[in-house]
C-alpha cells in the first residue's frame, strides 16, 4: 500500500524587516533579539536566502578591505584544521544537542535547543494556562522565555518598555485586531507604543519563544492583576 506524501508546514508569512537582518548578520542586535531572529531564521527559507546573501556581501567587503597581519599562529591553526580528518555522521550526530524528552514533540530549531538551560527539565507555572522556561540572558531589564499558552488562552492588551520578539514554534497566535495570525516559523516584532491583545488559538497549546526587552505594560485590570500574579 503506497503511503501518502508528507504535508509541510506553510512557509512563515511574517518576516524579520530587511534592516533587522542586516543588523542581525553585522553582530549589532542584542543577544536576546539575535536569539529570536536566528530561530526564525532557522525555520524560514526566505530569510535564511537573504541572510546567507547577506554574510556573502559582507565577506566580499571584509576581502576587498586593505590586508592585515595574521595573529602569530593564526595559519599553523588553520592548516592543522584542513589535516584534520573529518568528522563522521556518527560523531557529528553526537556532538548535536537534543531537546530535552518532554519538549521534542515541537520541533525546536537549534539556537533555541542550544539556549535552554541544562538543567531544563519541566515548565514553570507562570499564570492558569500559561507555563514557561526562563532562558539565560545578558542584556539589562531582558527576559527571553520559551513559554507554552493553553489553547484560547488571551494575552491582554498590553505595551512594552522596549522591542518584543515571539517566535512560533507550534500552535498559533492571533491578534483579533489587526487580523494576523502567527504560526509555525513567523515571528512578530513590536516597539514601545505599539499596543496589542493575543489570544492563543483554541486546541493545540502555542509554544513560542517570546523576548522582552523591557518591562511588559499591561493596559486593562486584568492585565495587571494576571501581572502581579505572575510573579508572587
């Protein structure tokens, strides 16, 4: 019995905006946007097209640039590398880090997987649907979160204290008044002024990576009251 072809997830409809790919490819984003940007990039193929043109410019541009003098040692290190012999399936297969058991079924891009902390091993009850897995970050008044919203849970609506970044990761997020919908690879970012209410889509839990880099201003009663619930 002939089985049927495989059904691919939808190509992500909602992208990272040309300039912050190119700050993204230049090393200027912060750790946790350049987190959120890569897992995006990671699930979708146009933005990877244009990061890997991207990287192309900027090494013809570094090759372009006038010579320098190579650290002492720089080519010994190099030519060793090119002896060296290469590394089998087996060993690279090995070298992979796996998401932990209980996150596997959500097909987690690398950068993400590479993120959580070793020491993973459950999700945090955040608020009454919604749990969460609090990755390490470096930057100032930062969060970055991998959090799980219980299907037709809604996110009041609410502004940030700077750039918010949420990446899909499996399930859905709408935003009923703009009429978008988030799905598997998509990433939203929105700035400071830039108000909006979210609800997961009924069924299926969303799992999304969601980066905050300032503090989230909840614009209703409810809001604020689920706020302080969340962190006692």
């Amino acid at each position: 019995m002939r089985s049927s072809p495989r059904t691919l997830p939808p190509a992500p409809a909602h992208h990272v905006p040309e300039e912050g790919l190119l700050e993204y490819v230049a090393g200027a984003s912060t750790d946790p946007a350049s987190l959120a940007i890569a897992c995006h990039v990671a699930l979708c193929p146009a933005c990877a097209a244009e990061t890997s043109a991207l990287e192309a410019v900027g090494g013809s541009i570094l090759a372009a640039g006038p010579g320098r003098d190579l650290a002492p040692g720089s080519l010994e290190s190099a030519l060793a590398q090119l002896d060296a012999p290469p590394q089998s399936k087996a060993e690279a297969s090995a070298a992979r880090v796996a998401a932990p058991a209980f996150l596997t079924a959500f097909g987690l891009p690398a950068p993400l997987v590479r993120s959580l902390p070793a020491a993973a091993a459950a999700w945090r009850f955040v608020i009454p649907g919604v749990r969460a897995i609090d990755l390490p970050v470096t930057s100032t008044d930062a969060t970055a979160r991998l959090i799980s919203f219980g299907g037709g849970v809604t996110i009041p609506l609410h502004d940030h204290g700077g750039p918010e970044y949420v990446v899909v990761f499996s399930g859905a997020l709408e935003e009923k008044a703009e009429g978008k919908r988030f799905g598997r690879g998509d990433i939203s970012i929105r700035l400071t002024g830039e108000r909006h209410e979210q609800r997961a889509t009924p069924g299926e839990p969303c799992i999304a990576l969601v980066v905050n880099e300032g503090k989230l201003r909840p614009l209703t009663l409810r809001g604020r009251l689920l706020l302080a619930l969340s962190r006692s």
